[in-house]
C-alpha cells in the first residue's frame, strides 16, 4: 500500500502559497470594486443594478474566503501531521541503523 501512497510537503506547502494569493486577491478585487459607487455610473437602473452586484459579490467573496480559510487550516494541519510523521520514521530508522551497527546488544 505504501507505493501507491505519497504526500509531498513542499507541494502542500506550495497549495498553501496559492490559497493564501487566492484570499489576497479576492480581497484586492473587492477593495477595488469598494470605491466605485453606483452613482457613479449612469442611469438609475444601472446604479441599482450595481449596488445589488456590490451586494452579492461583498457577501459571496466573503464567503469565498472563508471556504478558502478553511481548507488552509485542514492543509496547513495535514501538512504538520505528515512533518510529524516523517521526523519520527526518520528518528526511528536511525535508532534501528544504530542498533544495528552497535550489535544490538540492547546492554547485556
């Protein structure tokens, strides 16, 4: 099973890079649509049409962002777990080279 089973950290950590310029960027969007007013723009039915966009798309970015958050925390969390998991394989693979290289005596 272990073949066909293999996690790379410095890829979750690249996904993690991605998601985070994903949340930069919405939030650069919507800044940016932030200070454009409606009645800005021209006729009374653009300017509410315009609003209710700025309505729905404030809400759904938010949204967004939070969906984005939550999949970094499960990400960052595999990401720590499978460190975790390598540091102790690594730590006990060398105990065992020692042992082994010592005799294995086990002090008797």
């Amino acid at each position: 099973m272990g073949d066909h089973f293999k996690t790379d950290t410095d890829q979750l950590g690249q996904f993690l890079k991605t998601l985070e310029g994903c949340i930069r960027d919405l939030n650069e969007a919507r800044s940016a649509l932030a200070h454009v007013r409606a009645d800005q723009i021209g006729t009374k039915r653009l300017d509410e049409a315009c609003d209710g966009f700025q309505e729905r798309w404030r809400y759904g970015s938010e949204q967004t962002k939070k969906m984005i958050d939550a999949v970094s925390e499960g990400v960052k969390s595999n990401k720590k777990n499978y460190e975790e998991v390598e540091n102790a394989l690594e730590k006990a693979f060398k105990q065992m080279a020692q042992q082994t290289t010592s005799g294995g005596s086990g002090g008797k």
